[in-house]
C-alpha cells in the first residue's frame, strides 16, 4: 500500500511541474529565409535542439519569421540546427479533418497528386541540414538570415 502512495504522489508531483508559466526564459528571434537570394513565403521554419523546446515559425510574402516556443513568442537561449520546410498544397478533395481511414485512402490512390517539397531536401531533418543558429539573451543578435541553397 505505501508504494502506491508514493508512486501517486511522484506522479502528482510530476504533473504539477508541467503547470504555470515554467519553462525556460524565451528570447525574441527573429530572421528572414531565401532561396537564390529570392525571399521565401510560406516556408516553416523549425529550430530544434537537444537541450531546449522546439521553436517555429513561418515565414510571411517577404521571407521574415518570428520564432514560437509552445505557443509563446521567443525561444529559449541556446544552439540550434535549423530545419526549413515547404511542400506543395495538399489536393483540394482533402477533408477538412482527415481521419486516419481518410488518409489511408488518399495514400493508396494513385490519382490523387502528392504534395511535393518545394525546398531543398536537405533542409527537411536535423540530420541533413547544414543550417545552425545560436540564440542569445541579446535580442538584437537574434536576427538569422537563412539562405537557402539548391
């Protein structure tokens, strides 16, 4: 009986660190992606690390993004590899809210296109990419210029 009390007060405890505002400290960061010197519009750009929570943005009509860490804006100080992403439109016959089934479907049926990477390949993974950022608790050194290259 004392074990199950223990573990259901671990677990409570576990719980309630996950509650409020913790988290680390985010950092307005910023940057702007191109590819061949051309901006970039609606690409998502992700910034992951080993140490710090995923942060994402994407980018407007001039290629400028602002990084976002669970739904606050910032992300946390520290070093990054920089995914950067950007796929033709999914079909238009898409639901709304695919179900599974519904995506089965659509995978199994050759006549419905693909969405297809509009970007380099090599910037899809953490493992691929050559992009890589640091962000500081200076914000005006948190501006990244992320040119892309075929």
């Amino acid at each position: 009986m004392s074990s199950w009390i223990c573990r259901s007060v671990i677990v409570i405890a576990v719980v309630c660190l996950g509650c409020g505002d913790g988290g680390p400290k985010l950092y307005p960061a910023t940057g702007t992606v191109t590819l061949d010197g051309k901006a970039v519009e609606g690409a998502e750009v992700a910034f992951v690390s080993d140490t710090a929570p995923v942060a994402t943005g994407t980018t407007d009509a001039s290629g400028k993004f602002k990084l976002n860490t669970g739904g606050k804006e910032g992300a946390a100080a520290g070093e990054y590899r920089v995914m950067v992403t950007k796929s033709s439109a999914p079909p238009s016959n898409m639901p709304a809210n695919p179900t599974p089934e519904d995506m089965r479907k659509m995978a199994m049926d050759k006549s419905i296109p693909k969405p297809q990477p509009l970007l380099p390949i090599k910037y899809a993974a953490a493992q691929t990419t050559d992009l890589t950022a640091t962000v500081t608790t200076d914000k005006a050194k948190n501006d990244f210029p992320l040119g892309l290259k075929p």
